[in-house]
C-alpha cells in the first residue's frame, strides 16, 4: 500500500499546491489569532509563522517552500498595509531574510536528498528486474537440462557401444568404399552425435568435393575457405566451434569430422551445420573422432576379422596405432599383452585356442598358432580391466586344463598401457 506522506512524489499535483497553500495559510493565520499583539513572534526569540513554510520546504523542496515563504511574508505586508494588525507589530526585515534564506536551504537539501534517494531506486529496480530475468532463465536452463538428462537417460553415449556398432554396420557391407558405405556412415553419426543436419562428402588432395555422398537434411553449397573446413584439414582431426583455433574467423558450420585412416590420410569429411546444443561437449566430440577414424581405417583396409593370423601382422600393427593414437589425443586407455606358451604341448595349445574364442567384443588378437604366441589389443582397457582379464585368465586355465599358467609355462611376456614409444611397438608386436 503505497503512503503519500512517506513518498511526496506520487502525491497528486493538485494536493501538493493544497497542502502549500493550507500550510502558508495557517502560517499566516494562526498568529494572528493567539497572538495578535505580536504576530511576528519579535520578542519571543523564534518566528513561528516561518515553521509552515519550512514544513513545505522539507515535504516539497526549494520551489514550493521558496513559494510558500513568499506568500507568508507577503501576506504578513499586506495585513501591515491593511490595518489588520497592531501598529506595534514590527517587521523585522533581517530576520525575514535569514528566514528566506533557511527555507532556500532547507528545501535544497530535500531536493537532493530526493534526487539521491530516486537515484537508488532506479538502480533498485534495474538490479531487481535483472535478478528477475536470471532467475527465470536459470529455471529455464535448469529444466531444459533435465529434459536433456531423462532423454539422455535411455541412451548413453557409450564409446564401446558406438565402435562395436562401427563395427558391425561396416562388416555387414558387401562392398567397403566410402560411397557405399556412405549412408550408413551418416546413420552413425547421427544416432550418436545428434546431428540434425549433416552431409558426408568424399575428399581428394585434401578438397573436400560436392555433393555429399549422404545427407541429413538439405545441405548448403559448400564454402572452400571456411575456417572449419580449412582447420580440419590443417590439424587432421575434429574441429568444431568452440574450439580456440576457431576464434579467427566465422563458420557456417558447427563441426567438420575427418574420415582419417591411422596414416593420416583425409578422404572423407563430414561436415555439421547444425547440431543439438548439447553435443558439443567433449565426450560427446571424442567420441565422434574416434568413431570416425575407426570407420576411416575399416574402409581404407578390408580386414576386419578380429582374430588374426601371421599374415595379417600389418593390419594389427595399423591397430596397434591406432589405439596409440587416441590414447595420446584423448587420453583414452587401452592395453597391450604379449602371452607366449614356452613349453607348448596340447593343454598350452587348448588354452591358447580358448582365449581366442572367449575375446571381448572390442579386442583384437594376433595369434601365432605354430609358435603358440599370442598378442591382446585391448582398446578402452584400463589397469583394472587388464588385471581382471588376467585373473579370468587363470580361472580358466584351471577349469579348461586342471592345471594354473605357471604349470604350462605360460607366461605374460610383456604387457604396456598405451600409449607407448613407436619402438615400444614394434619390440613388442614382435612374435619371436
């Protein structure tokens, strides 16, 4: 409920001249009534008439108490004039200027004092509004998350879910190039980068060539210097906008991913113009790198078996590879065992075949059967998954032969956490 008396300003015009008027008057009049022989109050040691005029000036500010002050003095003249009053009644001039002069101050202190006060409030009201405004948005942003996390929820962007899908969709292709296998590449990414619109186009000599091969949406004609484009090409790998290389110019696109094979070679890209907000984080970004390096060497080499013999040593070494690869770039884990049987006999030779039949569904071996040597690549392994492979292991050669790995000499002959030096490689891809 709003109080006139506390707030002059929304006190409607009309009432301020009343009250200016109503206060001068009684003012003027009241002396005149008790105290006739001395209206001016000179010989009482204060003027009491000057206190109407100096309520104004508190209540109102210089102007109406100037105005008020005024009409006190001029109506105090006029009944001199008139006879009204007693011929002793003195008007003491100098006292009426000091009076003036109080009511001037007076009412300019008021009017700065307004001035200040109504100063805060504007800013009052600026910083209430603002805070209004961001909290409605942090609701807004608060339950937009949670919409986003109970959609998520029946959904996990899980990096083994999404290779063993790479997997399998390019091993069910009859032919592995890039524009057969191009729809399905974009169905992919799709699904687990949700993208909304996204074209996938082959590229020469590092030119990325229209039209897409596959498309989620209508793409737009492509622009050959987009600093997206012209990035991915320059780091061999996904960029996107909020990345920092990115602050030197303006894309059109919100991600471009290379098809990269292990030897970095580009020959295909998918380029994002528009994706959901929330796909820009960064693992959602890891994952759709190592997806598509993982289609990029699935394409560019027919193997994909995941047990492999000796003659497909050159394969598992671009594996070996590109396992190291992401565990520098994403510092992603994976493990790599070198199990050799120096006593081989049948039992050796039944666990030896056993562990290749119980394999993870990521893992890839290379298995030396006239040697009875066995290598593990263990992708997205940590130290506690190798330890609990290892321990599994032992179970099984106890249950399988009725006898533990150390009673047929076989042993775990070297076993590194990627990634490793390129002469770690090779000293331990090594079968002899």
């Amino acid at each position: 409920m709003k109080t006139h008396f506390l707030r002059p300003r929304d006190v409607p015009e009309l009432q301020i001249w009343a009250e200016v008027f109503i206060f001068t008057a009684l003012a003027l009049g009241l002396p005149v009534l008790f105290n006739a022989q001395d209206p001016f109050w000179t010989e009482g040691g204060f003027s009491w008439p000057v206190l109407g005029p100096l309520l104004v000036s508190l209540r109102y500010g210089f102007s109406k108490g100037f105005i008020s002050i005024l009409c006190l003095l001029v109506g105090q003249l006029f009944l001199l004039q008139a006879n009204i009053l007693s011929p002793q009644s003195d008007f003491n001039i100098n006292a009426m200027i000091g009076y003036i002069i109080v009511i001037m101050i007076t009412g300019e202190f008021r009017d700065v004092w307004e001035r200040t006060n109504q100063q805060q409030s504007i800013q009052l009201e600026y910083v209430t509004d603002r805070l209004e405004t961001f909290t409605r948005q942090y609701h807004l942003i608060n339950s937009s998350h949670d919409r986003i996390e109970q959609m998520l929820a029946g959904h996990t962007l899980s990096l083994r879910e999404s290779l063993q899908a790479v997997r399998t969709s390019i091993g069910l292709l009859k032919e592995r190039r890039l524009d057969s296998a191009a729809q399905k590449t974009i169905d992919l990414f799709v699904e687990y980068g949700s993208l909304e619109r996204a074209g996938l186009y082959k590229v020469e000599n590092d030119s990325v060539l229209e039209p897409p091969l596959a498309s989620i949406g209508k793409m737009s004609q492509i622009a050959k210097n987009d600093p997206l484009i012209l990035a991915m090409i320059e780091e061999k790998e996904l960029v996107s906008v909020k990345d920092a290389k990115m602050a030197s110019g303006i894309s059109k696109y919100h991600m471009a991913i290379p098809l990269i094979d292990v030897n970095n070679t580009i020959y295909g890209a998918i380029l994002v113009e528009r994706v959901q907000f929330f796909a820009l984080k960064n693992t959602t970004l890891t994952l759709l790198a190592v997806m598509a390096g993982h289609i990029g060497d699935l394409l560019r080499h027919e193997i994909t078996n995941p047990v492999m013999t000796y003659e497909e040593y050159p394969y598992f070494i671009r594996q070996v590879k590109r396992a190291n690869k992401e565990a520098k770039r994403y510092n992603i884990p994976s493990q790599l065992l070198k199990i050799k049987a120096n006593n081989i006999t049948d039992k050796s030779t039944q666990l030896m075949s056993y562990l290749s039949e119980a394999r993870r569904g990521l893992d890839i071996y290379l298995y030396d059967n006239q040697n009875q040597v066995l290598l593990l690549l263990m992708p997205l392994a940590d130290e506690l998954e190798k330890a609990g492979f290892i321990a599994r292991m032992n179970t099984w050669c106890k249950e399988r032969t009725g006898s533990t790995l150390a009673e047929l000499d076989i042993v775990i002959e070297q076993q590194l956490a990627l990634p490793i030096s390129s002469d770690d490689i090779k000293r331990l891809v090594s079968l002899s």
